[in-house]
C-alpha cells in the first residue's frame, strides 16, 4: 500500500512545520508552500503522521492513492 | 491607498451569440425556445431506467463537455452506486459558463433549454435523485433570464433549484459550485473524493455540464441509432464549438466528431494563429490546423486538447504574445486567491511573461514557475495557464525570437506597441 502526502491548498498558510519534521520528503518552493516529493516509504510514515499531526491549519492528510483533482463537468 | 482591481479579460463577456443551425442539438433553432416548440420537436419528457440509461451512455461513449471529457457513463455508474449507501443524490447542471470566450451553454439556454433540462431530469429520476440544481452565469443575463423561463413553463417530478454562479473564472469548477450550493463561497475546496461519490451534504452529486446534459436529452429522444448517425464510429455524436475574435460576437457552430476544425474557423484565421481550449488551452498556426479533424482523443494525441470548445482567432493584427500577457494576467486576478502556489505563483507568471514580451530572457524563470505551479492547488487553474504559456514556447519560437530582437508580428509601421498592444 502506497502512502501519499496531500495539501489541502486552500487550508494551507506556509507554516513549514512539515518540512521541518518531513523534510526528507517535503521541500519549500519560494512562497514557504510544501513541494511534496514522491510517496511516503514505509521506514517515514511514522513521521509523515507527526507532520500530518502537527500542521496547525489541518492541511496536511495522509492518503493511500495518487492525487487527483476534480474538473468543471 | 487602494489597489488597482484585477485585469480584465482581454475577451470580455458577450450577452449575445451568433447561434448556426447544426445536425443534432442545434437543429430547429428557428422553433424558439418554448417547452410547446420543444414537443412538437421531440415529443414528451423521456423516461428512462438506471440500467438503460447506463446502456446507452456507454454505448455511445458520451463524454463530459465541461473541458475535461470524462466519461459520462463512469460518473453516472459512480454516483449510482454510492446513492446505495448515502442519502439521496441530486443533479446539478452547469451552466455558469465561467470562462469568458465561451458561448456555447448559454447557446443552449437561449434556444434549447428544454434538452438541457429534459437530461437532467430523466438522470434524476433514473438516478432516484428528486432535486435538480441549475447552477446560471453571473454575467449573461439573457441566458440567466431564458432558463429561468424555461423552468417556469415545466412541470416536473423533481424539485428545480436554481443558483446563480459568481463573475469569477474559476466559479465553474465543480468543487466551486459545490460550495456555492451549500451556501458558501463559490471557491474551489481540494475533493477528496469525487463529488459523484460524495459532494454537496456529502450526497452523491452528479454534477455536469450544460451541453452534457443536453447530449443525455436528445440521446433519450432519438435514440443510440440516430444518436450514432453523426460523428464517427469510434466517437459517435457533435460537439459544440464557441468560434471567438476579438470585437466579434461570438459564433457557436455543432460540430460532428470527424468533421475538420478548419470549416467553421474564419477566413481570417489562414493569416493568424489560433488559441485551441481558450484561456487554458494551447496555441495553433494555421498549418497545424489544416488538416485537424474535431476529436476528443484525435486532439489530445496532436496536443491540442480541445477544452469546453473554444476557439479563439486571434486578429491578424494581433500579437500572440502580448494577447497571453493580457490572458495570464487576466487570470491571475481570477485566482480564488487562497492556494499560496497559484496566489503567489500566478502574479509572478505574469510578471515573467511580460518579460517575454518586452524582449527579455524569462525562459529560466518561466519553466522553475511552471514546475512549481502545476498541480499544487485545490482546481486546475494553475495548470491550464501553465499550458497557455508553455504553448507559446512551444508553437510559437519565432514570435519570442522577434521580441528578443524588438520587433513583434503585430508590427506595422515605427510607431508600433510591444508590451500593452495585443488583440
């Protein structure tokens, strides 16, 4: 089972806490927003729990499958 | 001290639309709009069960026509199975026609309105859905005011809700209109399931396009056999398309899948390049065009995905680059502005293409943009721009090189405008 970060984007605030306790798989583009890198190995979901955990503005999840979008009909 | 409010769109809004007759839902547009008009033509609100219904969207393969062409028959099997264990599902058609070069939905509210609704409600009722919501255009008022007529004059077994969607590019997108449903912002909110499982109170929703709608209407009139006598046979049926010009009304012409895009473009677009997919769609020469035959997969494969079915010619006089500056300025002021890429992100893009426009080297900056904006935001604004302009690259070098070296397409005589002038 493949683990996947997520942002919730309209939640998120750049508080950085997921890259501070993620950063083997989080990166910060210039704004301070996460830039998620691939999927969460099994030996990192411990801590991509904490991080899930940590952000203050809920934005994070922790998902099993690949992201998707929903479009306009 | 105040800012200056968001750019506007170098296309604006039309209230009018030049209408053509075509094969299948634009036949008989001389019969007007009025429910009797409508069952002279097709006869009665068509009835239908699930599993029939399923058959025959299946069968001829009908894709969404909101721009991303999903598969209606998916959408439709997925909200069925998940009114099994939640509370009923309801409908929505989309009609907010958000994206201001588009004309085509509010084609089908000012002369065939009733197919629209006559889809939708058959869905519903198949569906065990007994609320339909009609989600209008903010900024067309005389397709706001048709369809209001339209519904009036029916007398259906399912409740007809209707919503008016706000000015914002972004206010059709499902989520967007989710939202504004339920009483909130019409913003887009990142899905964590597609809203056909679960959307608006967390019920399965089925939620599509007006056009979507009207292809299920007169698929359950005519029937698979009729249904399947335009386009071709791997993609059965027309689409249509919205051909734009600057300071033209806008022209909706239903195109059979098969046909050659090249027959409803105008004259002038032989000298100009085209923007296929509108604002977040990619940009043609007239050479690439030539030969393109109107297909979902047929255009996607060319890379040249045909979107909602906006086409927009640009001037003669106009130049590409600067009508993209205008465009991705326009829509970063259309940004829901809470998704920190395409807030930040956009504005920036702008920035870089303006750039480009005035001759400098932003090709570095652009393609670091790019990356960062692609797929990281609740909706798909930022890519579709992100398109748009790589498309320019892509298609359009000569134009870049001619900028670099100050001169422009849209040149005429000394006294010409680079960055500003675009048409």
């Amino acid at each position: 089972m493949t683990h996947q970060l997520r942002v919730d984007w309209p939640r998120c605030q750049a508080r950085g806490l997921c890259y501070e306790l993620l950063p083997e798989i989080v990166g910060l583009d210039e704004w301070g927003h996460p830039l998620v890198h691939g999927a969460v190995p099994n030996d990192l979901l411990a801590h991509a729990r904490s991080a899930v955990r940590a952000c203050p503005q809920v934005a994070l999840r922790l998902v099993d499958a690949p992201p998707r979008r929903s479009a306009g009909g | 001290m105040t800012r200056p409010g968001p750019a506007p769109s170098p296309v604006p809004v039309s209230d009018q639309v030049e209408i053509h007759p075509g094969p299948a839902l634009l036949v008989g547009t001389a019969d007007g709009p009025t429910l009797t008009a409508h069952h002279r033509r097709y006869g009665p609100p068509p009835q239908v069960d699930l599993p029939t219904l399923e058959a025959l969207v299946t069968a001829v393969g009908l894709r969404g026509r909101g721009g991303a062409a999903f598969p209606f028959a998916t959408k439709l099997r997925a909200a069925a199975q998940a009114a099994g264990a939640r509370r009923g599902p309801v409908v929505v058609v989309n009609l907010s026609e958000g994206e201001p070069a588009s004309a085509k939905d509010s084609a089908l509210a000012v002369c065939r309105p009733h197919l629209v609704l006559d889809g939708a409600v058959a869905t519903a009722r198949a569906l065990g859905a007994d609320e339909v919501h009609l989600v209008l255009p903010g900024d067309r008022p005389t397709a706001r005011h048709q369809v209001r007529q339209a519904v009036a004059e029916r007398r259906d077994q399912v409740r007809v809700r209707l919503h008016t969607a706000g000015r914002r590019f972004v206010s059709g997108q499902a989520r967007a209109v989710v939202e504004l449903m339920s009483g909130r912002p019409g913003l887009p909110v990142t899905a964590w399931v597609p809203e056909a499982v679960s959307g608006y109170q967390g019920r399965p929703t089925l939620l599509s396009n007006a056009e979507t709608w009207a292809q299920v209407g007169r698929l359950l009139h005519v029937g698979q056999a009729e249904f399947q006598r335009h386009g071709t046979a791997d993609e059965a049926g027309t689409t249509l398309l919205t051909v734009s010009r600057q300071g033209a009304v806008p022209q909706v012409h239903e195109v059979p899948f098969g046909a050659r895009l090249a027959d409803v473009l105008p004259a002038a677009a032989r000298g100009s390049v085209v923007l296929v997919g509108g604002f977040h769609g990619v940009w043609a020469t007239w050479d690439t065009l030539v030969d393109v035959r109107v297909s979902v997969p047929g255009m996607d494969a060319l890379g040249l995905p045909l979107g909602a079915g906006i086409v927009h010619v640009l001037d003669p006089d106009g130049c590409p680059l600067g009508f993209t500056g205008a465009v991705v300025d326009y829509l970063a002021g259309q940004s829901a502005g809470r998704c920190g890429p395409c807030l930040n992100g956009l504005p920036a893009l702008a920035a870089a293409v303006r750039a480009v426009v005035d001759g400098r080297d932003a090709d570095d900056r652009i393609d670091r943009l790019a990356r960062m904006l692609v797929g990281r935001g609740a909706c798909a604004h930022p890519d579709g721009t992100v398109r748009l302009v790589r498309s320019v690259f892509a298609a359009l070098p000569d134009e870049i090189a001619a900028h670099r070296q100050g001169r422009c397409s849209a040149d005429r005589s000394v006294a010409h405008q680079r960055s500003g002038g675009f048409s």
